[in-house]
C-alpha cells in the first residue's frame, strides 16, 4: 500500500504501538485480528495523506523536494517565533511524545485549552510556512 518497505514498517510500528496502549480493550473485541488490520490499514492511509500534504506545502513554499533541511529550519525558526505558551506546548507535544491530556496536567490548564492552544499554533505554523521564503523571494 505504501510502496516503500520503511513506511510500511513504521506504520506496523505505529499500529502496534497504539493496540498495545488499547491491549485491555483488544480481548473484549469479537474480532481483534480485524480490528488490528483495519488499524494498520487507516496508518497506511494517514501515512499516505501526510506525504501528499507535505508534497503540496514542499509545492507551495516553492521549494525543491531535496531541500529538507531548508523546510527544517523554516519550520524551526517558525516555531521559535511562537508566543511561548504555544511553542511550550508544541514542545511537550512532538519533542517529549506527550498527550494532550498529559500536558494538561504538565502545563496546569483543560484539556480543551490545550487543544485551543495547539490548534492556534498550528494556523500560526501554517501561515509562516505557506508565506514565500526569503530564498523563494530572491
């Protein structure tokens, strides 16, 4: 489905990974087998989305396919411009693998706001990478 044998083992990896967070739930199901394909088959199909949308903002931003380091720092210097509270929380999210609920609790705020917050950070994040580089510009 992916084409590519390390997407295909990461997204084993990831789907194995969320069962057994769910392992409780899995000897209750009348079909756990079925279930765990259908898991791996929606990763496949989320894998495949984000490569499509991060090809469109590679298109978008005008750059190059080789120039992973350019979005790289693009996207860094984009988060370092954050408010703090938002690049905290991006933080927490991606760099220390937390969930929403455990940041929540991390940063003394509901779950909702978390959410709000990161939800606002995204829609910075997009409009700072969507904008032309200054490479692009030259």
């Amino acid at each position: 489905m992916l084409h590519d044998k390390e997407s295909a083992a990461d997204a084993v990896q990831d789907t194995l990974t969320k069962l057994w967070r769910m392992r409780w739930r899995l000897g209750m199901m009348k079909n756990a087998q079925g279930y765990a394909m259908r898991a791996l088959q929606h990763e496949c199909l989320d894998k495949l989305r984000h490569s499509h949308i991060e090809q469109n903002a590679v298109a978008k931003m005008g750059l190059a396919e080789d120039t992973d380091n350019t979005i790289y720092d693009r996207l860094t210097e984009a988060i370092a411009a954050l408010p703090e509270r938002q690049r905290k929380l991006i933080d927490l999210k991606y760099q220390e693998q937390k969930s929403s609920a455990e940041i929540a609790e991390i940063m003394g705020l509901s779950i909702s706001n978390v959410d709000t917050i990161m939800s606002r950070a995204y829609a910075t994040l997009r409009k700072i990478m969507e904008a032309p580089s200054e490479e692009t510009r030259k």
